[in-house]
C-alpha cells in the first residue's frame, strides 16, 4: 500500500493491489495520518469484498416516500403518525423534492419555503431531520447537512368575551346557510364551547365517547397527547346543555360522529378550515385559532384560582412549567400596585418628619 499526492499542497490519494486488482482513490484529506486511517479501512472493506465505490444517493422525494412509508408503520398513535405524514407531504411540495439527498445543503433548506405557519414549517424541517438521521443511521447518506428551525413566537392569543360572542354568532349563521344547502350541521360550535369551558385538547374533543360522560358533570378522558391527559374533566353546565342535545338518546358512540370518516368520528382538520373562514369573514386576528380557546381557559382558571398545581392537573399538562406556558395575566395589576406606592411615596414626602421612605 502507499500514498501519494498529485501536487504538494494537494489531498493524498492511495493505491493498492488486491489479488491482481489495482485501487486508486483519494482520500479527499490532506492529513496524512488521516489518509493512512482511510487507505488501511479501503482495503479491509476490498478484502471483503465491498465496493469501494460508495451508492449514488437518492432523489430526495424518493427517500422521503420510504420515510413515509416507515412512518405508516411505527409503534404510534394514529395522530403521531399523521403528523409524521403531514410533514412528508409539506417536503414533498417543494422543489427540494427534485433534488438528490447528497446535494441539499443548510443553505437550500433555509431557503425553502414549507409552509405559511413557523409552527408547520418547523414540523416539516423535524421530519425531514428525522428522515435524514435514519438515512445516516442506516449508512444510506454518508453526511447531512444542519437543519435550523424557523422562529416560532408562542401563541399568546386569548379570546376575549366579545370575539367569543362574535364567533359563536357567526359559526351560528354559517350553520344555518350549511342547513339551508341540505348540507350536516357543523359541530364546531359544540366543540367551541367545549374547549373554552373545559381546556380540552381539540383532538381529544374530537376522540370524545359518549359512554366516558358523566352526566353529574365530568368526563373521562381515557388517552391523549401525554400521559397526564388520562384525567378527568369538570364540564360546566354550559357543556352538558349542549352535549344533551348533540347526543339525544344515544347511550354509546362517538358525541361527533362522521360516517364518511375511516376512524368514524369527524376530524380536526375539517374543524379548524372552518372555524378559519368564520374568523376571516368577522375580520378577526390571523392568529386566532381554535387551541387559543385553551389558552382561555387556562389563563381564566389560573386568575380565578390562584392555583397552578389544579389547573395543571385539569389541563393534563405534565409539567408546571408547560401550565405556566398558558397563563397570559392581566398586567395591568401592575399598574396599579405602582400607582398605590407612588400615592404612598407622595403622602409620606409631604411630612417633614418622616426620617425615611418604607
């Protein structure tokens, strides 16, 4: 075996005879203890019998279609797998998809436009990062390039008392145009009300089992995003006026049903496109979405109650510190404890006596 250079400020090359067979390759390093390490692991993979000769590497759209279709078959829940889906088919629309895995750098994917939302563009980036390292994982990719998500500010937005009117009215009258076509009434409503009077997960609303209600006032909820979503939740009287009347005589099954759906019950997506178009048609923020009503919730229970750890528990958060991610309280109690010890500084200033400030 030896090394060689072309030019002397060059990378060394190597070159070795096997049973006859010459192989010449650069080492694409100008280490030579580097160069040494890779020659010496050239030729025990040619004693193998193994190309030396690395695979071309593939379209990124056919590497992401056998991501997805790994991602159909996880150990997961359904909405996991969804989301890992959801993903596969943000990458799959942009012209990254054309190109070859070897060839994408960090520039090209910063450069790329996945989606209009910084929450879905950094689901799409997670799942082409997760695609990559198994490709690395699997020797499949030899390198891969840094994937940096895209800032995403936390969603801070509540609904007030008159935008939750305003929505009910018009998510209302959206119904009544749905009826008046022969079209299914929508149940967002329902589901509205729901999230703003119990701070249930949309997903979990939608999961809901008619059989898991109890009717003195609580629910059940037997699975969800974590573990402490196995919980049981207070639903305000509000809630079991309307759940009445979604349900009628119906002991079991789905409170929303949908028999043009594969899982039975109506799905999210379909819910949110719609509550969107009422928001829209009102003038209201971009940013107001369905989850915001529990962000509500949260910030109300947490103003009333004083107490985290209840309203922790309530939320099925696992964390104090992901319940404290939700409050959202009216600092203008601030303003007023500062204007109380202004007044206070005030008062004590006009006697000429007093030593000092407390």
């Amino acid at each position: 075996m030896s090394l060689f250079r072309r030019r002397p400020d060059g990378p060394w090359y190597y070159l070795f005879f096997l049973a006859g067979k010459p192989y010449k390759k650069s080492t694409k390093t100008r280490n030579a203890v580097e160069a040494e390490r890779i020659e010496k692991g050239a030729y025990v993979a040619a004693e193998k019998g193994e190309s030396l000769t690395p695979p071309k590497a593939p379209i990124l759209r056919e590497f992401i279609n056998e991501f997805k279709g790994w991602a159909k078959l996880i150990n997961r829940s359904s909405k996991t797998r969804a989301d890992y889906l959801n993903g596969c088919r943000l990458i799959l629309n942009t012209p990254l998809a054309g190109m070859r895995v070897d060839r994408i750098t960090t520039d090209d994917i910063a450069a790329t436009k996945f989606h209009d939302s910084p929450y879905s563009t950094n689901s799409a980036l997670r799942k082409l990062r997760r695609a990559l390292h198994r490709g690395l994982n699997s020797k499949k990719l030899r390198e891969i390039p840094k994937i940096k998500l895209v800032p995403a500010p936390r969603r801070e937005r509540t609904v007030t008392p008159a935008n939750e009117t305003l929505l009910l009215a018009g998510i209302r009258r959206a119904a009544d145009t749905r009826r008046y076509k022969k079209r299914a009434p929508s149940p967002l409503e329902d589901m509205f009300t729901i999230i703003l009077d119990s701070g249930m997960r949309p997903q979990e609303i939608v999961n809901m089992r008619i059989e898991w209600v109890d009717w003195r006032g609580s629910y059940f909820n037997r699975q969800g995003k974590t573990e402490k979503a196995r919980r049981n939740v207070p639903l305000s009287e509000r809630i079991l006026e309307r759940l009445k009347v979604r349900v009628g005589t119906r002991k079991e099954g789905w409170v929303f049903p949908s028999p043009k759906s594969p899982s039975g019950h109506i799905e999210l997506r379909g819910l949110q496109k719609h509550f969107r178009r009422v928001a829209n048609d009102l003038g209201l923020p971009s940013d107001l979405k369905i989850y915001c009503g529990r962000h509500t919730f949260g910030t109300v229970v947490m103003e009333r109650t004083k107490n985290p750890y209840v309203v922790m528990e309530g939320m099925g958060h696992e964390d104090l510190d992901t319940t404290m991610g939700y409050m959202h309280n009216d600092t203008s109690q601030l303003k007023a404890v500062i204007d109380e010890w202004n007044r206070q500084k005030a008062d004590l200033a006009t006697d000429p006596f007093t030593d000092s400030l407390q």
